[in-house]
C-alpha cells in the first residue's frame, strides 16, 4: 500500500502544496520563498528519509508567521494522511542528535493526541531574516494536525543554527522511528485496537 500524500491549501495569506512519500530515500524539492527554513526542511527531509516536496508563498511582507505555521499544517495533514490507520507501525520515535556543540532530544507517538512540549531557548532572535520563533508555531500547527505528541528539548547549545539543526535532525530521525513499519507488528500499535 502507497504511504503518501499530497495536501493543497490557498487562503488570503498562504498558497502552498506539500507531497510526502513515507517509503521514498529522503528526496526533498524546497522552495518557501524563505532559505534559512528551506534549508530546516531539506534537512527534515534527508534524515527521515521521507520523500517531501514543499512550494509555499505568503504574505511575507507583513510576516514570515503565516507562510511557516501554514506549511507545518499542511505538512502534519500529509504525514497523518499518508498513514492510514497506522497499522504496522513503530509509532513511537527518540533521537539525541548532536550539532557541534549543540545537544537536542527529540520524542514522537502517534498517538492521536496533539501535544507539543517545546524546551528551546535561542541566544539570538533571528537567524539572517528568519525570526526563530517561529520555529515552535511550526512545531505546534504540525503536532495538532498529525495527531502527535511531539516532545523537544534543546539540552545545550550556543550557535542558533546549530541549536536548529540539531533539532530538525532530531525530529527527521524521531519520525523516521515513528513511521517506519515493523513486521512484528500486527494491526494498530494501541491496546485500545485504534489511534
């Protein structure tokens, strides 16, 4: 059974597509108008090993805000999507991931339950234009349409891109985990029957 996905959304502010492929080689096609999060996303990509093509423009004259939470939404929507009732499933995902001398922990469970516990804190505001607090909005909208519990924790870490780096790869790698099918898994990973 194909695990993709693909997810259109056009609003006043937004118009974006985005294309996951669960089973792909980490392939990424990026283009958000935005390079330092193009650059977030390319790497999301290559370490989850999923398949992801993501084109977006916004409103980024008033503010990248928009552009950044519309395309975690879009992107949560194709990940829950391309899963189908999850059967076969890790379901749970972990990765510590270094970055020179950044350190980031990242956990994910499929569970149905959207949460973010989000434990990041950068020494400056802006990475070139890209104002990094938008990073957690991103997390957040695509936690809330995935249905997952997506736990990050930034442990240490000094250079802002690194503290970044450290945790998409920490996230590529906990997805990867969370998604990948186990042969010893037979139907949903739930005691319940469903997530």
């Amino acid at each position: 059974m194909a695990r993709n996905a693909e997810i259109k959304r056009k609003t006043t502010e937004t118009d974006i597509t985005v294309a996951v492929d669960l089973d792909g080689e980490g392939k990424s096609a990026i283009d958000t108008s935005l390079p330092f999060f193009d650059h977030m996303l390319t790497l999301l990509a290559r370490h989850s090993l999923i398949d992801c093509s993501v084109t977006g423009r916004g409103d980024t004259d008033v503010d990248d805000h928009h552009l950044v939470e519309d395309i975690g939404l879009c992107l949560g929507e194709a990940l829950e999507k391309s899963l189908g009732d999850k059967s076969g499933i890790g379901r749970y995902g972990t990765a510590f991931i270094p970055m020179d001398e950044s350190l980031c922990h990242v956990s994910v469970d499929f569970s149905g339950r959207p949460s973010l516990v989000y434990n990041v804190r950068f020494e400056h505001e802006k990475i070139k234009n890209f104002e990094l607090l938008h990073l957690e909005e991103f997390f957040k909208a695509l936690a809330d349409k995935a249905g997952i519990t997506l736990h990050i924790n930034s442990i240490y870490g000094k250079n802002p891109h690194h503290i970044a780096e450290a945790m998409f790869k920490a996230f590529a790698r906990a997805l990867r985990a969370a998604v990948s099918i186990d042969s010893r898994v037979s139907g949903v990973p739930s005691s319940k029957g469903v997530l």
